[in-house]
C-alpha cells in the first residue's frame, strides 16, 4: 500500500524502501539511507571528460554493439553526460563497485537489451581494474565473467520473455503463466537485474521466437502483444513475490529501452530513422511521449508485494536518438535503431544503478 507520504516519491523509490526494513521511502529518503534523488528526470550535457572507458580496451564487447571498432565515424555520442534535474550522479568507481559486491552473483536476465547492459558494466569494470584477473565462461544461455581478485561474477541469462517456451509435436508454446525452465537457477543469484518487452513485437517465422500462445487453458496463434506482455509480466512478478527472499536478495528491472525507428516521435518531419542521427533530443521531454508498455511494467512493479527498484530508463533513452550502432552493428543485417553503442548509453543505466547500490 503506498501512503500519502511516500506517494510524493517516484514508485522506483517506494519500492525500494522495503529493502531497508520496511520504513517509508520518505523517511528512508530523509535520513539518507536510501536516494532522495530522481536521478530519470533530466537532460544530456556535453561532457568532454566522456566517455567512462576506452571501448577499444575491452574485451567483452559483442560486434553488434562496437559501433567504433565498425566504422562509426562520428564520436560526439560518447560525450554527453545524463544531468538530472535536482541532483548529480556520483562518478562511477569501478574498484568500490568490486569491492561492495565483493563474493557476490549479478545476473541480467531478459533479451538483447540485459546483454547491452551486461557488456557495459563488464568494460567500465576491467577499466577500472585492467590488470586484474578475469574468467569468461558461455554455456548457451548463461554467460559469465568473473573478477576473480574480488569472488564477484557477472552473469547473463538470455530468456527473452521470461517465461516458459515448450517445444511440442505442434510446435513452440509461449506459457504465458508458466515460469520453471530456468528460475531456479536465477535464484542462485544476490543480485537480479530483469528485462523484457521487445521479443514481444516479434512477427515473422523467422524473429517470432514462437508459434502458439497459451493463455491459461486456452491456446491461440496470436492474441494483442501488449496484453500478451502484461499477463507474462505478471506471472514472472508472482514468481518474485512467492520465491525471492528479499532478505538475502536485491531485484531491479530495467525499465523499456526504446527505439528510434520513425523521427516523426522525436518531432522530426519525413521518413528518417536513427541514422546519422549525431545530437540527443534537447531538453528533457520526448515528443513521442510515454510508451504503453512502460505503463503496463509501472502498473505490474505497483501490484507487488515484494520490493523490485525499477530502473526507469526510458525517458533518458528516448532521448538518445543518437545513440543506437545504426549502420555500424558489425554483422548485424540492416539497420540497428534498437541497441545501443558500448561505449555509449547504456553505461549512464549502469551509473544509476552503481547510485542506487551505494
């Protein structure tokens, strides 16, 4: 239940008060335990101390996200820095990072947009520590790094939708209450950062990652992928509710990562998309306006009885119509105005969290 005072609090900070002992978020927020700032309301100001890291140096990046290293011409993108509105991000310090999660278990768990957000925590975390000793291990669908000096291990689980696909004599079944396939081990985790939506839209035999839907005894070809979305969404937040010991466990979920495929939504005329794009939005509103389904994740995350810190990227990415690897996606087919460029945009989602943790 949120109270008149903590509803003056955005709901990624009412969430998380429970991860303090179940004070109110606006005494949390008073007495400094948790953060009184709204760091997802801002702009983007140019930094020239940017970017964090030289992604030349790290070795963790996938093709499809190393726009430089692929012909990007362009590096203004990497110097903006997220300015929010009544407050500053702490600089990141990799090494108090290490050291505060020192003997843990992070894993991202969700689509392509979790793997984006995994390989730009890994490079600002071996900038930090370039000498230090590192183990890379990939069994389809985990992946993991560990900074062995420290006992910590970043971990990516792919699971697209979060819950269950079943390979039948019919084919490939998207259950939209069925979350067993792989929750066991997400539970060996301290730390869970959690993702999805874009698979969502997916059509075609060949990027549709299934070909029935089951909703709860019935099975359909097809059914409106938002509401699709929001009943797989909320039985992966019953999962959380009835199997997350939130006395030993921290969980995130990273809020909608947009895309920029029509410039009319960022107020530009004609057919453009993200290409040659080179400046972020300016300002700190987004023509396109809020998207449905970051409403449908508020309105999930609200019904929880456990405490889940959303991470509300949106509105800093949607701003962000230059920061996507377009053409520059290594062998990535087409254009890219989904992802994002390493260095780039998704180590400001890693600054937050870093603030968050700390």
């Amino acid at each position: 239940m949120v109270t008149k005072a903590t509803a003056l609090f955005p709901l990624h900070l009412v969430l998380f008060a429970a991860f303090l002992g179940g004070r109110s978020s606006a005494t949390a927020a008073s007495n400094g335990s948790a953060p009184s700032c709204d760091f997802f309301h801002g702009s983007w100001v140019f930094d020239d101390s940017y970017p964090l890291y030289d992604s030349v140096a790290c070795p963790f990046i996938d093709p499809q996200f190393d726009c430089l290293k692929y012909g990007r011409p362009d590096k203004l993108y990497i110097k903006y820095r997220w300015q929010p509105t009544a407050c500053q991000l702490p600089r990141f310090d990799g090494k108090e990072f290490l050291r505060r999660l020192t003997r843990k278990k992070v894993m991202f768990v969700g689509d392509s947009l979790s793997y984006n957000q995994w390989e730009s925590l890994l490079c600002m975390l071996h900038a930090s520590v370039p000498g230090g000793k590192t183990t890379y291990k990939q069994r389809d669908p985990l992946s993991s790094v560990s900074f062995e000096d420290y006992s910590l291990t970043l971990m990516y689980y792919r699971a697209p939708y979060l819950v269950d696909i079943v390979t039948e004599p019919t084919g490939r079944i998207l259950k939209l209450d069925s979350i067993s396939n792989s929750s066991s081990l997400w539970l060996t985790a301290d730390l869970l950062i959690f993702n999805t939506w874009h698979w969502w839209l997916h059509k075609g035999t060949v990027s549709q990652g299934w070909d029935y839907i089951q909703d709860g005894n019935k099975i359909v070809r097809d059914m409106d992928r938002l509401e699709a979305f929001s009943k797989g969404l909320t039985s992966w937040a019953k999962w959380v509710d009835s199997k997350v010991d939130i006395n030993t466990k921290k969980v995130f979920f990273q809020g909608i990562s947009p895309n920029h495929y029509l410039a009319k939504e960022w107020g530009e005329p004609g057919e453009k998309d993200c290409r040659k794009q080179m400046q972020p939005v300016l300002g700190s509103t987004y023509p396109g306006g809020v998207p449905p389904e970051q409403e449908v994740v508020k309105r999930v995350l609200s019904n929880m009885s456990k405490p889940v810190y959303l991470l509300d990227i949106t509105l800093l990415s949607q701003l962000r119509k230059d920061a996507h690897p377009s053409a520059y996606s290594g062998d990535h087919p087409g254009m890219d105005c989904s992802h994002w460029c390493i260095a780039g945009l998704p180590d400001t989602w890693n600054l937050i969290l870093y603030a968050v943790l700390r």
